[in-house]
C-alpha cells in the first residue's frame, strides 16, 4: 500500500511538472571573462591589445503561445494517470483486506478443528480407561487396548496439525499487518460465530449480475478505464507534434567592460584668456581698451568608465517572436503517433483482460460457493448418519461384540465427515464474502 502511495505522490509531482509547463518560464543569468592579448571588446566590438575583464548580465523570459495543444492535452493526461494511481491504492488495500480476510477464516477454521480434534481425544482418553477396566476383567484382549492408545495418538496428532495451522494462520496475520515485535506480542485475534451455509438463505446469485455490479465499484475496473482515456489522449499529445510551435519572448542585458574610456573632466584647467573689446563706428572696428577674460576651461581626460555607469548605460532590450513550422523531422512525429496509438490498443486490452479476469473470477466464486454449500449439506448429512453408526459402535465395543480395528474405523470417518464438513463451512463463507466484495459491500462476518 505504501507503495502504491508512493507511486500517486510521484504521479501528482508530474501531474504538477505538466501545469507547470503552461507558465512562462524566466532566468537570470550572468558572467565574467577575462581576455588576454588581442581581442574584440564585447561591449565596443574594437580591437585592443590588452587584458579586459567584462560582464554580461540578461534576464530572459519565454512563454509558448501554442504547441498544437500539447501541453494541454498533457495536462490532462497526467491527471488521468494521477487518478489511476489514487485508484491503485484503493486496490492495494483491497488486495490486502482479501488477503487479510482470507487468513483469518483458515485461523478460526485451524481453531475449530483444534476443538473438534480435542473433543475426540476426551472420546479416545475415555476409551482407553473402559478398555483399561475390561481387559482387567478379562472381557476384551490386550489388542483392543493397544487400538486405543494408536487411535489416541493419531487424535493427538490431528490436534497439533491443526494448533500449527492456527499458528501459521496467525504468524501470516501478523506479516499482512506489518506488525513490528510489541505489536504482535500483543496481537489477539477475536473469534467471531461464523454460520453454518444451511442456516443462510439457498445461494442463487447471477454471476453476471453481480459482475455487472462489480464493474461499477471495483477499482481495477476503474483504474484500467483511466489508463485508456490517458493513452487516448498520448496521441493527441503525440499529433500535437504535426503543428506549429509560437513562443514569445522577452528579454533585458547589459555589461561591463574594462577597457571602455569614458572623457572625464579633472580639476586642473586652463589660464585664463584676454579677448579684446571692439567697437564698431560707421561699420568699422575700433579697438578699446577694455578685454574679456575667457573662464578657465577643466582639462578633459579618458579614463576607464565606472562598473554602474556602465551596467545603466549599456542596457539593451528585446522582445522576439519564435515560429517553428514542422516540414520533415525523420518521420519522428507519425513513429511517435503510431506508437501512441499501438499503446492505446494495449490499455484498451489490459482493460478487457482486467473485466475477463473479473468475471471469471466472479464465477468461479460463485461456483465454488455453490460447490462448497452443497459439500456441506451432504458432508452434514454424512456426519449425522456417522454418529448414529459411531454410538451403535461404541456400544457394541464397550460390550466386546466389535473389535478396536472395526471401532476405530467407525471413528475416524465420523472425524473425516467432520472435517470435511467444517472445511466446506468456511469455503462457503469465505466465498460469500468474496461476491459480497465485488458488489461493494463491506468484509465483515
């Protein structure tokens, strides 16, 4: 069940990587180089003979605008596959409960063998002390004492190959349960009162009623339905390569560079300058005696532009539009869509073989139930009959007018009559609940 679990989680974290796939997707990226020698500079594309450490620094977004739906249709069949998996835990633990339920009716089946099988020892314990009695009489011969004891220890024996029964039965409990070792320490199991088929209504349920019931609950059924909707939808997803591909895009960079110059203005300057003064008189210039001093002027100088002037000023943007039309891919997207569709056949097979499997097991439980309940009817009428020859038998051996030989057969038929009937009482039972599970109802006795 666990895994199973296990299994969903991992659908569900596809199921969520395919929605995921719908977004736009974005990155950040950046870098520093170091160039040596001659080389172009990245940011002014000259020719420079020196060491130049650069940056380049871009974010880059992109979202697909159509794929031919495959994105869509992936979504969707992860979420079929997702639901499957949740269904397939559902039937792990149906396969557990079965098991489980199966189990404990061979434990409370070994537990009534155990009290049928003590029961005759008591009988032949008690024989063994009236025979003990009449052979001091001298009424019967030593032989039919040794009989006795031989009959006693095969009822002895009956009696531990049940309680091992019993115990392999309870041992397979505690491994189903996953019990650790306090737990099963404290494990204890409860005997419920399991009716005899006689006292239950005559079985005559129509397997394929019953199938038809089953179809609608049974999660094997529904899981397998899933599955082919899924593999329906991997060829759409599988066609959707035939169509156009349209993502946009949009992205913004900048960089740095160690050789780019920026002109700088330092503090020294120029002297000041005189600039005479002239006056004009009938269109003429005529010199004064007055001057203009010129401002002193910063001298400019190139030095090496600052990293955040650069990273603002190199700035650039993008927006772009992708189209990829497929024309000829090696015949890799028809392949990819027969594939598809050969898996569609095969989820559509294993969903048929999954309702053949269940019917046919629907009938075969239904057979073996009617089987058992009638080996029951009979195996109790059998046992009726050999008790009253087993009384009449126990009379006339505690009489001496029947041998041990004889007394012991009459015995041991009686006890055959007995196990087999209780083995068919269980076979029913177990089969009942078993049609009872495939129509949804719950196991319980």
């Amino acid at each position: 069940m666990r895994q199973s679990q296990l299994n969903a989680e991992l659908s569900d974290v596809t199921q969520r990587a395919g929605r995921g796939a719908l977004l736009p997707t974005a990155n950040l990226s950046g870098s520093q180089t170091w160039n040596y020698g001659t080389g172009l500079d990245p940011l002014t594309n000259d020719f420079v003979s020196q060491t130049i450490r650069s940056n380049n620094f871009s974010a880059f977004s992109q979202i697909t605008l159509f794929a031919g739906f495959q994105l869509r249709n992936t979504v969707k069949r992860n979420a079929l596959d997702y639901q499957a998996a949740l269904v397939d835990i559902e039937q792990a633990r149906n396969d557990l409960s079965l098991n489980v339920a199966s189990v404990y009716l061979q434990y409370v089946l070994a537990e009534e063998l155990i009290r049928a099988n003590q029961t005759r020892v008591n009988s032949s314990q008690q024989q063994i002390e009236r025979t003990q009695k009449l052979l001091k009489a001298g009424a019967v011969a030593e032989s039919q004492l040794l009989d006795s004891r031989a009959q006693l220890a095969s009822d002895e024996l009956n009696v531990v190959t049940a309680q091992n029964q019993r115990d392999i039965a309870r041992l397979q409990l505690i491994q189903l349960l996953n019990l650790d070792a306090a737990g099963a320490a404290a494990f204890r199991i409860e005997i419920a009162q399991v009716p005899d088929p006689d006292e239950t209504a005559n079985f005559n349920d129509d397997p394929a009623a019953i199938f038809e019931t089953a179809q609608g609950v049974m999660p094997e059924i529904r899981a397998a339905d899933l599955r082919v909707r899924s593999s329906q939808l991997g060829i759409d997803v599988a066609r959707g390569a035939y169509l156009p591909r349209l993502t946009f895009g949009a992205g913004v960079f900048t960089g740095f560079s160690s050789s780019r110059l920026a002109r700088v203005f330092s503090g020294d300057s120029t002297a000041a300058i005189p600039i005479p003064v002239v006056q004009y008189v009938n269109g003429q210039p005529v010199p004064t005696t007055f001057a203009v001093l010129q401002p002193r002027q910063a001298i400019p100088e190139f030095l090496p532009a600052k990293f955040s002037n650069q990273i603002k000023d190199n700035i650039g943007r993008q927006l772009q539009f992708n189209l990829n039309i497929p024309i000829l891919n090696g015949f890799q997207a028809r392949t990819n869509v027969q594939r598809a569709q050969v898996a569609t056949r095969q989820a559509e097979l294993r969903a048929e073989q999954t309702r053949l499997t269940l019917r046919q097991n629907i009938q075969q439980a239904a057979a073996d139930a009617l089987a058992a309940q009638r080996k029951f009817t009979s195996a109790k009428r059998q046992t009726e009959a050999l008790t009253t020859a087993y009384r009449n038998a126990e009379i006339r051996f505690n009489n001496g007018l029947l041998n041990g030989t004889e007394f012991n057969i009459a015995k041991n038929n009686l006890a055959a009559a007995e196990s087999t009937m209780i083995q068919a009482k269980y076979e029913y039972t177990f089969r009942r609940k078993v049609l009872d599970f495939y129509q949804g109802r719950p196991l319980a006795l």
